[in-house]
C-alpha cells in the first residue's frame, strides 16, 4: 500500500434544483482479508444554502480530514456488519454463553438488523445511522423493552468490532435511548388471584404452576429436574440443569445450582407423580416421548387461556416465580434466605426486582400509621406513691 500523506481532499458541487457540497479523499481501510488498502472516498457535506460559499465547505473538509491526516489515525474495516458477524463475532461469541442467548442474538441479528444494517460496511455505521435505526425500530411498534434489546446486541457486536481495531470506536455508545413509558399492568400477587389460578390450571401446567409457587425455580429449571434430584424422604430438590427449547444445559448463574427444601403440599404433588419403578434419569415432567415439555407450548395451549378466563393481565411463568418471593417476604423471611432460595447472584436483584408488595399487607400498613396519628393524647396522672408522687399515663 502507498504510503500515507498528508491530504486536503477536492470540493464539487453536485445536483440541478437542489445543489449540494460534495468531498472527495482517499481512505485508508482494513480490506476483508485483512490487508490494508486506500479507496476513494466520496461524501456529502450539505446543500448550497446551508453552507453558502466554497470556503466554508473546504473548511468543513478539513475538519473531517483531521483525523485522518493525524499521526494515530487507524484504518477501519471495510467489511459489511453481515461478514463481520457471521464469519468472527458469531463464532468467537456462541461457545461462551447459554443455548437461549445465542438463539436471541441469532434471531435479533437475522430478523431485525441484518435487514437494515447487513449489507453497510462497519467503517460508515454511525451515531446517525444507529439513532436512525434505533428511532425506526420504536415507530414500527415494537416494545421499548424489544428495542432496548436490539440496541444492546447491535452495541455488544459493534463493541467487538471496536475491540479488534476494525473501527475507531462504538457509535451505539453514543445514541440516545428514550425513556420508558407506560407499562402494561401485570396482575396482583395477591395470594387469593394465585390459588384462583392454581385451582384453574389443568395438567400438567397446575402442577408446575403450583411447584413454581411454592419453591421459586425458574421455569426452565423445574421441567428439567430428574428423579434423581428429589429425595422425598429429606424433602429436598436439587437444580443442577436448566431446559430451553429441549437443549438441556447448566443454570443460569453458580449460584442456581442450589437445595430447595420442599414443603408438604410439594412433596404431596411430587409423590402423585412418581410412577411404581421409576427411572432416576427420568425427567418429572415428561412429555408423550419422554423429553422435556416445550414452556411457549404450555403457554399457549393451557397458561394463556386460562387466564383469559379468569381475567388475569401480564400473568407468566415467571410471574410464578415473583409470586414465591413476594409470599416469602410477606411472611418475614430474611432477605439472604429469599436471595438462597431463588439463586441470585445479588441480593440487589431479589430485591429491587422480585420483592413485590401484596395489596392486603400495604393497605393494612397505611392504616397502621393512621391509626398511630389518631391516637388519643394520653395526659400525665399525679398518684402518691410512697412519701412522694410520681407521674404515670
């Protein structure tokens, strides 16, 4: 490759109705098999009446050639977001992290910015190009959750990227993401809606249901438990594996390999479901050919309508789960205790996140207090006591 020098770039105008500034310089890039290489670069400054005169616009370009004329300037990559990440991050990425965040990358990059950002080479996404993009995705109608979460997997592939010296930094560092509005009301947890629930959920999904409730696991860790992680005699479960989509896996966090104790009615809906000579290896809740039941099918075929009928908003598995931590703090379990048994890595998470007030329990507290302001003044009382006297109330 030439040596790099020092340059200043050419000015033109362009356009017949609408005329507009456009520069010309050469570019020095990271080819896709890995050489550099200088390609002539064209880009647009702004229309004639936005910058009126060639001096303003020479002056623009060479604000935009400092970098590039400077001593630490470094080359980016002149491949596409697509190669980048189908033939590097991908597969330096996948081996390190859980079964169900390598199908959520995959998905988000296949369905939502490969489409729009696939085919751009990496060196010209960005702040602009991602705001846009980001912007785009919440006016289609996406969740604000959603697109936080595809602007989070397009900054970790774009972080990488900046990691490797294949651009000079992250623009999705530098968008702007908009606060979150109002939310979707989730049902109470209030112990009568979760029996009403539990007496309504035909099988299997009652008996998980119920099992979610009273031990907290997370949905995939109950319907990958085996035999031989229950003693009934010591009433005691033990999470070591998780299931999603039938890829069977470790949990989600160290801590999540824990002992739950089981309580009587759990151990009464473990003991109806053990068969005569059971096989230790067997899963709890099989499904017809033996392997683990698919959650989104249990969903929609028995979780979904059931709810429907009782008229239960924003009810999940996971809603059982906050449904265990909320019923063990209303009860007074310490914090650590509540924080063990649903396997936090963080007692901040169990409680900023889990802990969630029962109606009946905060509306009982409000009138504590005003039941503490209403109060009568109670007013001194002189008795004799003895040769003095003393004041009681």
């Amino acid at each position: 490759m030439t040596r790099r020098r020092f340059q200043r770039g050419s000015i033109y105008k362009k356009g017949k109705r609408k005329k507009v500034w456009v520069a010309r310089y050469f570019e020095d890039v990271i080819a896709p098999d890995g050489t550099l290489t200088r390609i002539r670069r064209s880009e647009r400054l702004g229309t004639i009446t936005e910058i009126p005169t060639r001096r303003q616009a020479e002056q623009i370009l060479q604000d935009r050639l400092r970098l590039h004329n400077g001593s630490d300037y470094r080359p980016s990559s002149s491949c596409t977001l697509r190669e980048y990440a189908e033939n590097r991050w991908l597969p330096e990425v996948l081996p390190t992290v859980k079964h169900s965040t390598q199908k959520n990358y995959q998905y988000i990059l296949r369905v939502h910015v490969y489409p729009a950002l696939g085919d751009m080479q990496l060196r010209l996404i960005n702040r602009d190009v991602v705001q846009g993009f980001i912007s785009a995705k919440l006016r289609s109608g996406l969740s604000w959750r959603t697109s936080k979460g595809i602007r989070t997997a397009l900054g970790t592939v774009m972080g990488a990227a900046e990691m490797a010296e294949l651009i000079p930094s992250n623009p999705v560092r530098k968008t702007r993401f908009p606060r979150r509005g109002p939310t979707k009301p989730r049902a109470e947890i209030a112990p009568e809606k979760i029996l009403e629930l539990l007496e309504a959920l035909p099988e299997p999904s009652g008996s998980l249901a119920w099992l979610l409730v009273l031990t907290g696991l997370r949905i995939g860790e109950l319907l990958a438990v085996r035999w031989r992680n229950i003693d009934l005699e010591k009433k005691e479960l033990r999470v070591t594996h998780s299931v999603y989509d039938g890829h069977f896996d470790v949990p989600k966090t160290p801590r999540s390999q824990r002992s739950v104790p089981l309580g009587p009615k759990a151990v009464e809906i473990l003991t109806a479901r053990k068969p005569a000579v059971s096989n230790p290896e067997a899963l709890v809740f099989p499904n017809r050919e033996g392997g683990a039941f698919d959650r989104h099918n249990l969903t929609n075929r028995q979780l979904k309508s059931t709810c429907k009928k009782l008229g239960l908003v924003g009810v999940n598995w996971h809603w059982l789960r906050h449904a265990n931590a909320t019923l063990l703090d209303a009860v007074g379990t310490p914090l650590g205790t509540v924080q063990a048994l649903l396997g936090h890595s963080s007692s901040e998470i169990t409680r900023e996140v889990y802990l969630h007030s029962i109606p009946a329990d905060a509306r009982a507290a409000v009138e504590k207090v005003e039941d503490l302001l209403k109060r009568p003044k109670l007013t001194p009382v002189a008795v004799p006591w003895g040769n003095g006297s003393s004041l009681i109330q």
